[in-house]
C-alpha cells in the first residue's frame, strides 16, 4: 500500500487543479484516488489497484496480482483501465461475470443530435437505449465505466 503523497510512476500524470480534475476523461472516483481525496492505492510493480468504491486496475496486469484479487476483493466490482487487464481477468477466471455498458449524458439543447445518433448507431442491436435517473443510478450505481467484472 503507498501513500498519497505521490501517484504510482508509471502513470506519469501530473497534479490537476480541482476545477480540472473534474474534467479529465477518467470515472470521477478512480481521479479522486490518484489525486489521494478518496481511496486506497495498492501499488504493485507497474500495476495499480485503486480501490474507491470500485476496483480499479491500472498498469500493466501481472500474474501475482491477478490471484490476490481473488483472495483480497472476491465478489466485488472489477473496472479494467487497460485491454491488457481485461485479457488477464478472462484468462484467468474465465467463470468471471462480465458487463458490458455505456453510458452517455445528455442534455437537450446542449448536446449536438447529430452526434448523439452516430453513437446510438454504433451499439450492437442487443443493446436498448434506456434514460438513466435517479430509480436505475439506485439500482446499479455504475459509473462512466465501459467493462465491469465480477468474480
């Protein structure tokens, strides 16, 4: 386990301000780990794990990680930052639940609709569109993820 006082040196990122770290194209409580606001950081090599509600695994997946997820964080939700990562977990437990799920603010007026239906369009036709208010945010508090595991 490290502290927050630095981020794991493989991601050389640098420090966001607060206004920017609330912009960046990562889910909000993997951001507020590796900024040290929220969290735990589990360093392991030139992999990560940020445990912030979800699992997060950053990095480069590496074998003596993959069973220690197992053993440390059995039955939780696993979010894959990296393809590499998701590979690893298929692998590894093939009996793994995997999720699948986009998700998309849209707002009228602001959003261009153009835009909108060229990704709309894009989804495989087993998909359904579905509005996301507060009753589903309720039943399945995912965040801006695209993978989900659960082992």
């Amino acid at each position: 386990m490290c502290n927050f006082s630095h981020r794991p040196p493989f991601l050389n990122m640098e420090k966001k301000t607060e206004v920017h770290t609330v912009l960046v194209n990562q889910p909000l409580l993997l951001q507020a780990c590796l900024d040290g606001k929220f969290g735990t950081i589990f360093e392991y090599g030139r992999s990560c794990v940020c445990e912030a509600g979800f699992i997060y695994l950053l990095g480069e997946a590496e074998e003596g990680i993959l069973s220690e997820l197992k053993n440390r964080w059995n039955n939780r939700m696993f979010i894959c930052m990296t393809r590499q990562w998701e590979e690893a977990l298929l692998t590894s437990y093939p009996e793994m639940v995997h999720v699948t799920r986009y998700q998309m603010k849209y707002e009228p007026g602001s959003t261009d609709e153009k835009v909108l239906c060229r990704y709309i369009e894009m989804l495989p036709h087993e998909y359904k569109l579905t509005m996301f208010d507060r009753t589903v945010f309720e039943q399945k508090p995912l965040y801006a993820c695209k993978h989900l595991f659960i082992l």
